[in-house]
C-alpha cells in the first residue's frame, strides 16, 4: 500500500495537475490542440527520442524481445476483439471501433511521459523503440481496420513516412551503435526541446478531456471496450511476457506500455472514415480517467 501511494504522489498527482491545467485552459480559452499536437509530435517528441536513445546503450537482444512482443500482443488482440465483437453482436462499425480501442494504446502521448517519470531515461530508451513499432501499426493496420482496407500500400507508407518519431528512432540508435554523441551546442538545444514534450502533451491530454461529451456513457459497448482495454489486456501482456520470457526493466515497460488507456489516434482514424466516434472517445475518455487511478498499481506490479 505505500508503494503505491507512494507512485500516486510522484507519478499520478503531477499528471493531474499538468492535464488540469490543460483543462482548465480549454474551459476559459479555447486552445487549437492541433499546432500543439505537430509542435510535440513534429518537434518535441523527436528531439525527446533522439537524446534518449544516443546514450542508451541498447542491446540486440532487447530490440528482438520488442519486436517479438508487438506481433504477438498484435495478433492476439486483434483476435480477442472480433471474437469478442461476435459474442457481443456488434455491427460491423462498433467491431472497428471495439478493435482499434483494444489493439492500440496511448503509448506515445501518454505512456513515454509516464516511462519517464518512473523509469527514468533508460526506460523511456526502450519505450520509444516500442513505440515506433505503434507508430508504424496505427498507419497501417489502424488505418486497415478504420477504412475497411480502403487504403492502398503506397498510402499507408506515405503516412509512415510522415512520421518523423521513426527518423529520430533511427538516428538515435545508430549514433548509441557507433557511441557517437551530439556535440555540445546540438545536444543542448535537443535535450531543453525534449525536456518539454512531457508536460505540452499531458496539457493537451487535459485540453482533450475538457471536451468530451458524455452522452452515451450508459451504453453497454462503451464499458465493453472499457473492460477490454483496462482488464484483459493488462492480464493478456502479464501472460505474454511470461511466455516470451521477457523479464526486468524492458518487462516493466511492456507492461506499462500495454496497458495504456486507449490511444487518442483512435478517434482521429474514426473521425476519417466514418467510424463510431462516440463510442470511441468516450472509451478514450474514461479509460483515461481510470488510469489516473490504476497506473501507479500497475508501475508497482510490473
């Protein structure tokens, strides 16, 4: 019990207040999260990988062990939502909506901030190696499953492509292969825009939450994906990891990666192409919420 009050207070309490501020901002200013979201995603989060992984001295073994993860928990989720969408009786738009809830976690938004503050750099390291692999299976497999394979090949690549998080990835890695660093004055200004990417997009996380509609939250397919995500996922990555053998700090990550709330992306996809967007969000929303809650438990347990 104190370990996890102990996690509540130097974990969970400055995510609430950094996401409050976020919300109290939208309430009396109304915010344009998307130029916030391009500066994190297009400034900050790579300038945060690139200065994390030059110095991390990864191993092969561990890449392996992420790669492996990935597929696996891939499969068996997209697997667990259709069957579970076939008990359930969905439509054919709620079983998109369920499965993209389910396969994909807030693991880059949410869950590098969260690696940083109870791990420190060398689980962020492995985190954002982790994390590159979502980024590469939201534009294409989410982006699959959201369009009902409308997409061609070269679409889904241009979209990878886009992803500059991927080009920091590998710059990262290959300056901690051939233990280069960046020189002073570079690796200054990369490390102060690192610095900031945590707290402007938790802020944007709470911007987010201010404006979430409740109406649907009775519905029966909303705590579906509720449970999914916060429940047997957590428990189907604690198995997975058993069996690979995956054990230590990259073990702790996994699993706290896994376990995220459901990824704002999501509703982004099902905003594109027509998906159930209430149904969505509002699984973003309150798994979100929960995880204020049920993180620091987890951290302890991983």
């Amino acid at each position: 019990m104190s370990a996890y009050l102990k996690l509540l207070m130097s974990i969970t309490i400055p995510i609430v207040i950094i996401c409050a501020c976020g919300f109290a901002l939208q309430k009396r200013r109304p915010v344009d999260t998307k130029l916030l979201a391009d500066i994190s995603l297009y400034i900050m989060a790579p300038a945060l990988i690139l200065y994390a992984l030059s110095g991390a001295h990864l191993q092969g073994e561990n890449i392996l062990h992420i790669f492996l993860f990935s597929i696996v928990m891939t499969v068996l989720l997209w697997v667990l939502a259709i069957v579970v969408a076939k008990l359930a009786h969905l439509s054919e738009n709620e079983k998109r909506g369920l499965t993209l809830t389910t396969l994909f976690s807030n693991a880059n938004n949410y869950g590098l901030p969260v690696l940083l503050l109870a791990f420190g750099s060398a689980g962020f390291a492995l985190g954002a190696v982790y994390v590159v692999g979502q980024v590469i299976l939201v534009n294409v497999l989410g982006m699959y499953i959201a369009s009902r394979s409308q997409l061609n090949g070269k679409q889904a690549m241009i979209h990878i492509l886009k992803a500059p998080l991927i080009y920091a990835c590998v710059a990262g890695i290959l300056l901690d292969l051939f233990h280069f660093r960046l020189f002073g004055g570079m690796e200054t200004a990369v490390q102060m825009l690192g610095t900031a990417y945590p707290v402007l997009v938790l802020m944007i996380l709470g911007i987010k939450l201010s404006t979430t509609k409740l109406k649907g939250l009775k519905s029966p397919k909303v705590w579906l994906g509720v449970i999914l995500r916060l429940a047997i996922v957590p428990l189907l990555t604690k198995l997975v990891l058993f069996v690979l053998g995956i054990h230590g700090l990259l073990a702790s990550v996994l699993f706290v990666e896994a376990s995220m709330p459901a990824a704002i992306n999501t509703v982004t996809l099902a905003e594109k192409f027509g998906g159930d967007t209430e149904t969505i969000s509002l699984v973003v929303s309150i798994t979100t919420i929960l995880s204020f809650v049920y993180l620091p438990f987890f951290i302890a347990i991983s």
